[in-house]
C-alpha cells in the first residue's frame, strides 16, 4: 500500500520547494565520481515532476544551482552546466505533453550562453501550459534576489515613481523573482542536513520544513508522498493559539 492513499487531495500544498542535495555523497558512496551522482540525481527530479503533477500541486521550485554552487571545482561546474542543456533538451517534449510549464528564478544571466538559450527556449514554447509550473533555481541565491529587489525599489523611489510610504511587503514580494508564484507552504530538504543553504529566505517564513535522510538520488515519489503527508499533519497556527485554529 502506498502513503498516497492516506492523502487529502483537498489539503495539497499550492506550492513545493525542493533543496536536492546529496548527488555528490550519493555517488561517493559507490565509489564514483560526484557527476555520476549529478546525472543520476536527473532521475529523481522526474519522479518529482510527474508524480507532483499527477497529484495535482500547481507549482514545484527545485533548487538546482546556487549562487554559491559556482565556488566549485570547474570541471564540475561544466558537467553540471552540461547535464542542464542536455536535460532540458530531452524533457522539453515530456513538458509540453504534460501541459507543465517550465520556469526559472536566479541570476540567469550568469549561465553559460548555451544553457540559457535552451532555458529561454523551453520557457517560451512551454509558457501557455496549465497544468503545473515547474521552476528551477538555477544561480540563484536568496541573498541575491533581495538585494537586486532593494535595487530596483530604490531605482523607482529615486524616479519619484514610488514613495518610500508605500514600500510594503506585498511591493517587495512582487519584486521578487518569484513575483508570479505563491509562497511554499511546504519546503524539503534531502540529504540529512538541516540548513537552507541561501534559498528563498523571504518566501518560507511560514513555510512548513521537512527533512529526509534520503540522498537526492535515491528520492522517490513515495518520500513526496511521505512529505506531504507530514505536511498535512502539522498544525500551521500563523502565530494563533491552536484553540483559536480549531475552532476557527
Ligand atoms: C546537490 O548535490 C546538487 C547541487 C548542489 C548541484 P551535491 O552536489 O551538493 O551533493 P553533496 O551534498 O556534495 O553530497
Ligand atoms: C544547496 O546545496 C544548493 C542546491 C541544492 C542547488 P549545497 O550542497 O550547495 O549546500 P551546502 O553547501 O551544503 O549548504
Ligand atoms: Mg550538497
């Protein structure tokens, strides 16, 4: 029996948020090279697409590259840059057969001119689809969405385009990357560590946290299942005392 049976389909999060980690340790532990690990790490990314579609979740951000991901060694930096184009390549036609949406949040334009093109590309043949949006975090970095947010306020104020009066939190979301999208409501993290490693530090302030042991690999549709029902079994109180929950 699968934990997908136990689900509320009317209690789904809106919107999932994926750190992958654990490709490198994953290949390690066989003996293998850290892009071994990368590649395979490709699988359980399409076992989350599709089984979050076929559940009905309207958007799914993965966390693919971080602004900090660069530090790495090159060579994997280019494997990694690599298995991008290649991947969005492949699913392009799987994407628009399924009516998924692909977008993207982080600095885009730092990415090798080949992977953008074929982002840019798949982006615009998929943006009419319906179904679910999926949105990779490709160089991206909390820190960095923020402070190119404050920017860009700061630009429009200086314009007397906008008074500092009415900077409020709404204005600041919809200067965001994420401006199109709801917040996460439930956010995992594979791998055993428990950090957030710079990714949307603004969006999960009410977030629901659930960490696996699981390396990124090896994750499968029944641990989104076993997230969601976790997710589902929390008592999300927004600052409310757990009387005024339940009898709300
Ligand atoms: C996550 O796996 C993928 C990326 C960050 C690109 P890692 O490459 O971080 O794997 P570990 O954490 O070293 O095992
Ligand atoms: C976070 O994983 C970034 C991605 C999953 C893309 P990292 O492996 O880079 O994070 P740290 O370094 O362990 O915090
Ligand atoms: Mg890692």
């Amino acid at each position: 029996m699968s934990i997908v049976d136990e689900l509320d389909i009317q209690k789904l999060p809106t919107h999932i948020a994926i750190i992958m980690d654990g490709n490198g340790r994953w290949a390690k532990k066989q003996g293998k090279l850290r892009v071994f690990g990368h590649k395979n790490g490709v699988k359980a990314v399409r076992e989350a697409v599709e089984s979050a579609a076929d559940l009905g979740i309207k958007y799914l951000t993965l966390y693919a590259f971080s602004t900090e991901n660069w530090n790495r060694p090159k060579h994997e930096i280019n494997a990694l840059m690599k298995l991008f184009v290649s991947t969005i390549n492949k699913e392009t036609e799987t994407l628009l057969k399924n009516n998924i949406r692909l977008s993207a949040i982080g600095n885009l334009s730092s990415l090798p001119t080949k992977a953008y093109k074929e982002l840019k590309e798949t982006m615009e043949r998929t943006a009419n689809n319906t179904r679910m949006q999926l949105n990779l975090a490709l160089s991206y970095s909390s820190r960095w969405e923020l402070t190119e947010a404050m920017k860009s306020i700061a630009e429009k104020v200086q314009k007397h385009e906008l008074e500092p009066d009415s900077i409020d939190e709404g204005l600041l979301s919809r200067h965001l990357n994420t401006a199109d999208m709801p917040d996460p409501e439930l956010l995992i993290r594979t791998s055993g560590e428990y950090r957030i490693s710079n990714f949307l530090l603004w969006q999960i302030a009410y977030a629901e946290l659930y960490f696996t042991d699981k390396l990124w690999p090896d994750f499968e549709k029944e641990d989104l299942y076993r997230a969601i029902y976790a997710y589902q079994n929390r008592e999300r109180r927004f600052g409310k005392t757990s009387e005024q929950i339940n009898t709300g």
